[in-house]
C-alpha cells in the first residue's frame, strides 16, 4: 500500500480555450515548489497525485503544496491495485474502531468493471461492516465518509480528509507586478494577494543607509523569502534612498516631506517597473490607516504615476484582518521586529492629512536636481536574488 498525495485544482480557470496553458503553469509551479524532493507526478485529466515519494516527507511536501497558487484542496490517499481486498483493506485505514455512521463513496473512472459506483460502495461498506460491527451506514450525513477513486490504470485511491490549499490563480498567469516592499506588516501581505491573483512578483525596497540598518535590508529580505515560498522567485531591487531623503529634507516643507517621498518612490518603482517588463505597481495602502493614506494623500500620490495601474488590494481591509492574513502567511514575526524603516527618519511632527496636489507638485518642484537623483538612486540599485 502506498502512500500518495491527491491535489485538486480551481475548475473555474481550467475551463475554456485557455485550459491547457493554465495547466501547464500549474503544473510548472508545483514542480519547482517541490524542487529538491524525490517524487512521481501523476496527472490525470481532473487531478494530479504525488506518488513514490518517501512517507515520512510528507509533512514537508504537503507544507509546499499548501502554498501553490491554484491548488484548492489536497487529500493523503492510499493507493492500491484495484480489487476488493485490497480496497477493503485501505478503507479500514480510515475506520477508527468506535461507534459511528459512514458510508463509502465511490468515483469508478474504470468503466471496464462490471458493477456500477454504487454497487462497488455497498461492496466496501459491506467488508467495513464486518470488521466494524457498531458502524450503521447513513448515505445522507455520514460522520465518516471513505471515498474510492477507481482509475483507468488498474489503481484505485482511497481517501478520506480534504484539506484546503492556497486556491487563487497559478502564478505567471497575470503578468508580473512591481511590488513596494517595506518591513512593515502591509506590503508583504498585499504581494501575497496579487500572487494569488496570479501575479509574478518582483519588489522593489528603499533604504536608508545609515540612517536604516542592515538589519533592516535583512528583514526585507527575509520577507520577501517567505513570499516568494507563495509567489515563486522574485527579483528584489534594493534602492539607495538616503540622498533623497535628504534633499526633501533640506527643501521641502515639512509636513508635505511624507507625501513627497511616496511620489518620489512611486515615479522610481513605475521607472523600475519599465525596465524589468511589470506591468502594474502593488503597494500595501489600506485607506485611512495613516496620514499618508487618506483619500487626499493617495490622489497626490497617484498624481505621480505615468502609466501604470497602482494595485492596493488592502486598501478596504482593517488593520485586524491584515495582520491575520501576515500570520497565516508566515510573515508577521518579521514584519514585528523592531528595525527603523526610511519613512520614520526625519519623520515630521505632524505630517499633512489632506495634501493638495498643487502643493505637493510646487513643494516637490523644490528639488531642482531630483532627476539626476533619481537617475542616481536607480543607477545605485542592487538587485538580490531571491528563491532561486
Ligand atoms: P507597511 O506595513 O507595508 O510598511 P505601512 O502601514 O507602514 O505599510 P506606510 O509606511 O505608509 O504604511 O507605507 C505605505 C506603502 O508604501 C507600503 O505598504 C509600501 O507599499 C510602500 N512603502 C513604504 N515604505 C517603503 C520602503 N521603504 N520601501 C518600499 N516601499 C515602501
Ligand atoms: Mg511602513
């Protein structure tokens, strides 16, 4: 009897014309999370299974599985030659010895047998009531259902559990996204919803050195590992901010310094975006959350992009519920340590809460060197390969 992985996939996105290339990226995904395990994939035409693979790994591979983008659900099967023994011997697998109701479902994709599904069901539920004399079948609200799935291949999988997967949509099929990524606990969780949508992620971070520590580049980093555990490799461009930082500083109004550094960052991702095929910016914005996300400070913030959709899929969640997801994500215990991001050196006392977008273009106008700044920090840039 051997132990496999049965995995289930979203039918909506592998339907139509377009069926054969989700799958294919899909299947791409799976295999490449599972990079550097021993295992067979086995597909068949409305599910995949993970066989040959060493029984005490199967923490590890349902642990990657679980974070694949387009898989639904995922079930520990057993797979046995088809026959009645052997079946009735999976099933027992999966029948704890105390009083309960069952029944046996069958799915008979082997059309060469001679009895029908649920003749083959009432012939397993027949060999676990004997072993099971306390067990009462219930076709409508079993407590225990064993299901049975015959195969064309002479195998059948028997299962009982379903445990949810990641769902969404298989990375690559949404073109690839320019991600603002902060150590705070928004950008990383808002790159995780856009991965989901199928999104390939690169990230794009600000640092501040000295003023931010390496320590502080490190969290980034180590975030962006665990996202890319979901979104796959992401290329991550580490941008010197420091100079400026210091040139809005020195000849900017203070409380427009935040807004005018969010325009500055964006007019850098959208020019990063271009050069590395993005097509859309994706930050971590949930609106009203601070005063540089008011609905005043995104307009001037989105005044200063040219083309791109600016994708904020936090922006109508609550605090609460992002800080859920960045715990089932993996990443909240990064995103809580203590390092300084850019945006709290020379943080102003009281930042403005409803800028103008007048304002902040005159403000900004300030900066009489700022595109050689930018051309500057954009030059400095290092990239940092990650979950490769
Ligand atoms: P986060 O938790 O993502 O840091 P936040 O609540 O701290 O968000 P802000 O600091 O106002 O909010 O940042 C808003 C968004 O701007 C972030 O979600 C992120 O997308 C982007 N951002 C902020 N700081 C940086 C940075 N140093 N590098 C890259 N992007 C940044
Ligand atoms: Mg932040």
């Amino acid at each position: 009897m051997q132990k496999v992985i049965l995995l289930r996939f979203g039918e909506i996105f592998l339907k139509g014309k377009n069926k054969s290339y989700f799958e294919k990226l899909l299947i791409d995904n799976i295999k490449s999370s599972l990079s550097g395990l021993e295992y067979r994939f086995v597909k068949t035409h409305n599910r995949y299974y993970v066989e040959d693979f060493d029984g005490d790994e199967i923490a590890e591979f349902k642990n990657r599985l679980k974070k694949v983008f387009g898989l639904h659900s995922l079930s520990e099967a057993v797979k046995v030659p088809t026959g009645y023994e052997e079946i009735g011997e999976a099933a027992m697998l999966y029948a704890p010895d105390e009083k309960l109701t069952f029944r046996v479902t069958v799915n008979r994709a082997d059309k060469s047998l001679e009895k029908n599904s649920s003749q083959i069901g009432a012939d397993i539920g027949g060999y676990v009531l004997e072993r099971r004399p306390l067990y009462k079948v219930d076709l409508d609200h079993a407590q225990l259902n064993i299901k049975v799935d015959i195969r064309e291949n002479g195998y059948s999988y028997v299962f009982c559990g379903v445990e949810e997967c990641a769902g969404g949509m298989p990375v690559g099929c949404s073109g690839s996204g320019m991600l603002l990524l902060s150590g705070g606990f928004d950008s990383p969780v808002a790159g995780y919803r856009m991965a989901r949508r199928g999104m390939r992620i690169k990230a794009v971070h600000y640092h501040s050195f000295p003023y931010t520590s390496e320590q502080a580049k490190q969290k980034v980093v180590d975030l962006a590992h665990v996202l890319s555990g979901y979104a796959g490799p992401i290329d991550l461009y580490v941008v010197p901010f420091t100079d400026i930082q210091f040139a809005i500083h020195e000849k900017c109004r203070p409380d427009y310094m935040i807004t005018i550094m969010r325009r500055i960052m964006i007019e850098i991702a959208e020019k990063l975006a271009a050069k590395t095929g993005c097509g859309a910016l994706i930050t971590g914005e949930s609106l009203g959350q601070v005063a540089s996300q008011t609905l005043e400070s995104m307009t001037v913030t989105e005044d200063a992009v040219k083309a791109l959709p600016v994708f904020r899929p936090l922006v109508g969640m609550d605090k609460y519920e992002i800080m859920d997801t960045a715990a089932a994500i993996g990443t909240y215990k990064l995103s809580e340590l203590p390092y300084q991001d850019c945006c709290t050196v020379f943080l102003p006392r009281n930042p403005v809460i409803k800028p103008s977008v007048e304002t902040a273009r005159k403000e900004q106008a300030k900066i009489e060197d700022l595109a050689s700044l930018i051309d500057a920090a954009i030059e400095g840039v290092e990239k940092i390969e990650i979950g490769r």
